[in-house]
C-alpha cells in the first residue's frame, strides 16, 4: 500500500484528542487523509493533534460534541462535512471507563458508560452512514476492548458496552455491505494511555507478566490496525474484530 493511499479522503475520529484517538489522527494524516478531530473537554489536546495532522500535510477540523447527544452529534458531522468535505472514515473511539465493584456499578454510572461507550458509536454511525448509502462508500472502525470478550468482575457497564459494541460492528456491516460500506472493529489490550495513570505499578507489574509479548501496548500499535482496516488491504473483510492484547486473550 503507497503510503498516501488515503489521499482524498476525509476522517472523522471521536475522542481524537488523546491515546489511540490521537495516534489514529496522527497515522490518517500521514497516509493522506484530512481528518475531523473530536474532543469533549480537551480543547488544547485537540489543537496540538490538530498541528500534528497539519505537520503531515493533512487539513483538519476540531469538533467539540458529547457523542452521547444527538444533537451535538448531528451539528459535529454537519460541521466536519461544511468544512472538510462528506466523511468517508469514521472511527469511533470516544470512551469512558470505571474501574469499580458491582456495589458501585450506580444505574448512573451503568447509563452513562453504555450512553458514551455504545449509543455514541450507534449515534456518530447513524450521522454518517446516509452519506456513505449515497456515494456507496464507507470505512468504519469501532474501537472495542478484551474487556467484551472476557469477564471483567471490576469493570462491568464498560466490560459490557465493548461487548455490545462487537455485536453492533457485527449487525451494522452486515447490513451496510451491499452498499459497499465496510464495518470491523479492533479489541485493545492494556494500552499506555491516561487510563493507566491511577493504576499502581505493581498491578502495571503484574500484568506485564500475563502478557505474553511481555509488554504494554502503545496507541500507535492499535492506529496501525485501525489503518489496515480503513484502507484497501482490508478489502475483504467486514464484521471482523481484531483483537491487539499481546497475547492475553486469544479468541476460538
């Protein structure tokens, strides 16, 4: 693959401001694309992704929406098409995150995370998907977690919308295919990202030692699939879920 093979092509990225949405952003702009930058509160994170893309010879548009709201949604994608162009790209990785007992799974918090996590990928998806109907073309990226293949005792409303989130991947490529839309996901393991700020190193530790590759992951190794799946080496696949956990999970 030429390694601007997405020249022309325009992306949009939820929660692109940082971790694997940064990296993502980072990774489109060099092969070619002009990429929607979305971010909820980070207003300077964004910019300095936004330099990034520019730095690589991409334009780019900085979005501010909660992906849960409809309406933010619908004013993003409107805002990205006016000044980049109709949206070919879209990843969704905007998320939240809990790392809580059952005790503490409140209905809010469980509302909340499915309301980010899973009606935010169904809303964005939604937004886009006419326009791609129109032009019978569409790449589609949702960026799950080995946290909806495995149980996960201490992270249950986000163990269960990243398991959601497979199943939809599943649904919607198969409804969209006709229209040459192609929809897969990717299943991140332990990641160096914000989420492990508050982790302490010896559980870092000893889940380094259950990984088999011996090591985190970085966002750029989850951008990397992200990129494959957008692009035109992965032009047979649809409904698929790559899974990137250094070997920690293994699927049948």
């Amino acid at each position: 693959m030429n390694e601007r093979d997405l020249t022309g092509r325009v992306a949009l990225v939820t929660g692109g401001s940082r971790g694997i949405g940064r990296a993502c952003c980072e990774l489109l702009a060099k092969s070619g694309a002009d990429v929607a930058i979305n971010y909820q509160r980070s207003e300077q994170a964004a910019r300095e992704v936004g330099e990034l893309v520019a730095a690589c010879g991409g334009n780019y548009h900085l979005c501010q929406a909660n992906v849960s709201s409809p309406e933010e949604v619908q004013a993003m994608v409107a805002g990205v098409e006016q000044a980049l162009g109709p949206i070919d790209l879209l990843v969704n990785n905007a998320g939240i995150f809990d790392y809580v007992s059952h005790e503490e799974t409140t209905l809010e918090l469980w509302q909340r995370t499915l309301d980010v996590n899973l009606t935010g990928a169904y809303l964005v998806t939604w937004s886009v998907k006419p326009g791609m109907i129109q032009r019978q073309f569409g790449r589609i990226v949702n960026i799950s977690s080995i946290a909806g293949l495995r149980p996960r005792p201490m992270s249950i409303a986000y163990s269960v919308s990243k398991a959601g989130l497979i199943s939809f991947t599943k649904c919607v490529a198969e409804a969209l295919a006709p229209h040459n839309v192609r929809v897969n996901a990717v299943s991140p393991g332990l990641i160096r990202t914000e989420i492990l700020d508050g982790v302490e190193q010896e559980t870092l530790d000893q889940l380094v030692d259950s990984t088999p590759l011996g090591r985190i992951g970085e966002p750029d190794d989850i951008a990397q699939l992200v990129l494959f799946l957008l692009s035109e080496r992965s032009r047979f696949m649809t409904g698929q879920t790559l899974v990137a956990s250094g070997g920690r999970v293994t699927l049948p």
